[in-house]
C-alpha cells in the first residue's frame, strides 16, 4: 500500500486482498469496525468507509445487529449479440456455405479436454466449422461444448449455420471466463 492513497482506500485493499486469498472465504463474519480500527490505527469513520464501499461493490453484506460478512466470489457478467454469419452474408448478396471440418466427442484424456473447466474424465465436443462467402473461407470457429450441457450436440448438422440470438460471458473472481451461447428456436 502506498501513502499516496487515503487510509480507506488502504483498508478496502487490505480486506480485498484476505478475500482473494481466502484468508477471508466467503460468509466469513469479519472483524468488528472497532478491532479494524484498531488493527489499522485509524479511527472507526475511517474503517466505516472502506467497508461501506466494499458493501457497495457486491464484496460485504452488513447484517444488523449480527456483523459484516464476505459475500463470496464476486462475477461480472456481459451480454452481447452473436451476428448469425449466414444471414449477415446473404444481406450482403453473398452466398454462405459451412465447411464442417471436424464434429466429433473428444476422450476426457485428449489435450483439447483441457479447453473447458470442467471436472477430469468430463467428456467435451469438438467442432471446427469453416464459413465461406462465395467460395472464399471467412472464418474458422473452434467450438468446445460441455457434453453433459449440450447432449444432443453431435446430432447437429452444422453445414448450415443456426441463429444464435446471444451469447454471454461471466468473467470470475479467479480470471476465467464462462461463455454461454443461446440458440433461436424456430417454430
């Protein structure tokens, strides 16, 4: 910590930081205001802040007359629109055609295996489609999916692309990232 930040913000970086290394695991109760003050040498206003902040910030929950707890591992979430490359195509007066290169479950043992996050011995999919515009490839897509999400996956025939209407991402308190693709269902 440096001097150049106020006291609060040292204290917020402080508590950050047990929680991170779950020093402090989540519903953990923290220390009273009164010991952090103490533990910080600044008064109980200053500790106040911090944890009023980190409350702010999804990180504390204050239970009244019980103490102030770690909530756990904090997510941030986006979602954003996947275009549907056979439809952007054709807007444009090309012609798409899907080249589906391999399409096929791979061996919980298989390097690729290591792609997604999931349990050992979890089997995955692979599929690696290529999308042409009018006969010139355009894009290459490694697509991994959870087996156990998506069980008739290997049943698709991607040679044609469906609609996907979304995807989204939650990036977690460790670094990594989940991904999740929704598919338009037409009726």
């Amino acid at each position: 910590m440096t001097n150049e930040q106020p006291m609060y913000e040292q204290i917020k970086i402080s508590i950050d930081r047990r929680i991170e290394a779950e020093e402090w695991p989540s519903d953990f109760q923290i220390p009273s205001e009164e010991q952090l003050a103490e533990e910080f040498g600044v008064s109980r206003l200053t500790v106040r802040r911090a944890l009023r902040e980190l409350q702010a910030e999804g990180v504390l929950i204050r239970i009244q007359g019980r103490g102030t707890f770690v909530v756990g591992p904090r997510m941030q979430c986006a979602v954003f629109t996947l275009s549907n490359i056979s439809e952007e195509i054709a807007q444009n007066g090309g012609v798409h055609y899907c080249q589906v290169i391999s399409h096929l479950a791979r061996l919980p043992e298989s390097p690729l295996s290591s792609m997604l996050p999931l349990p050992p011995g979890q089997d995955i999919y692979h599929s690696r489609p290529l999308h042409l515009e009018d006969g010139t490839p355009i894009q290459l897509e490694d697509r991994f999916v959870n087996a156990a999400e998506a069980p008739g996956y290997l049943e698709q025939n991607f040679t044609t692309q469906p609609s996907l209407i979304g995807c989204g991402f939650t990036r977690h308190r460790s670094g990594t990232y989940s991904y999740r693709a929704i598919q338009q269902t037409h009726q």
